[in-house]
C-alpha cells in the first residue's frame, strides 16, 4: 500500500471566517474527501495552501512565551 501525501500538521481548528484550517489550509470538505481524491487531485490542492494560509489571521489562542517575554520585557517584569 503507498503512502497517500498529506499537508495535515496536526493543528486542526477551522477558521470561521476563511472556512480554511489553521494548520494545513484545506476545507472541511477536501478534509474529508482527501483519501478518495486522485493523486492530480491532492497536488491540485496542496499548489494552493500556501496563499490560503497567508489569508487566514493568525490569533494565538492564549498568550505565547515569546510575547509573555516581550509582555515581562516593556514592563520590567
């Protein structure tokens, strides 16, 4: 059995306002058809996430490290 080729990283959440996962980019509709999609199918797909993931805002869910320390930095914590 071959290895079906996937963009998924394991952060999956929908933004509602693209309808395009955060982490892979794809819809809940090619989510769930990717195993019955054709190989030209899937590379159809996968051509186009990089521009849906540059449309999606990314807002972290709770606050980082990195802007806990630039947080901890501005007010000399």
């Amino acid at each position: 059995m071959s290895t079906i080729e996937s963009p998924c990283i394991l952060v999956c959440a929908i933004d509602m306002k693209t309808g395009y996962c955060f982490g892979c980019g794809r819809t809940r509709e090619e989510i769930g058809a990717w195993l019955t999609m054709t190989p030209d199918d899937r590379r159809t797909v996968m051509a186009g996430l990089p521009a849906r993931l540059d449309s999606i805002e990314r807002r972290p869910r709770r606050e980082t490290r990195r802007t806990r320390m630039a947080r901890e930095k501005e007010g000399g914590i």
